[in-house]
C-alpha cells in the first residue's frame, strides 16, 4: 500500500481512499464511523488544512473528496494524518502528500 501520494496544487480530482489496517494486515471497515478529519501540515508545529466533511467511509477505507480549492496550498511536502471515530475510539493514520506546482 503506497504511503505517499501527489497531487497538483489547486487539483480537485482524483478522489483520495486512505486504509487503516488492523493488527492482521486487513483493511478496518468504515462505515460505522461517526466523524472523519484529515489534516496536513508541512511540520508538526501548525497545521495547514484542516478537513472534516466531503469524507466517506466504507469497507474499503474513507474516501476524501476535495473541493475547490481546498488544494490551492503551497507546494511542499506534507504530513497528512486522517483519524476516523468508531464507537468513541480514534484510529488514526499518518502519510504524506506531496504537492507540486503546476507548470506554465
């Protein structure tokens, strides 16, 4: 499973899936998830973004669906980390996103 990705600044598309595994390597079902948030942040001191809704669970992990503009941010590598709330227990999931000025 890939633990980085990159995206385009000001890019909308394509949908990013992020997974959570459980202890034996299988992905954690979703769906029952009561809240989502993603945050990326270029160091640990601040965050950049912060999103909570356009994300959605299912059996194969949390969807995140950009808006416009949500990814109009300074290039840069970031670390992203999604937590996803089941039954009042926070897993979590760090990574990096990656994003690139467009060309001319």
């Amino acid at each position: 499973m890939a633990t980085a990705v990159t995206y385009i600044r000001g890019a909308e598309l394509p949908p990013l899936l992020v997974q959570l595994l459980d202890e034996n390597n299988n992905v954690i079902d979703l769906t029952t998830a009561t809240s989502f948030s993603l945050k990326l942040a270029l160091d640990t001191s601040s965050t950049t973004l912060t999103k909570t809704n356009s994300i959605v669970g299912s059996t194969s992990g949390a969807t995140v669906n950009w808006t416009s503009g949500e990814l109009d941010i300074a290039s840069g590598r970031y670390l992203a980390e999604l937590t996803a709330t089941i039954s009042g227990l926070d897993y979590r999931r760090q990574f990096v996103i990656q994003i690139d000025d467009k060309l001319a």
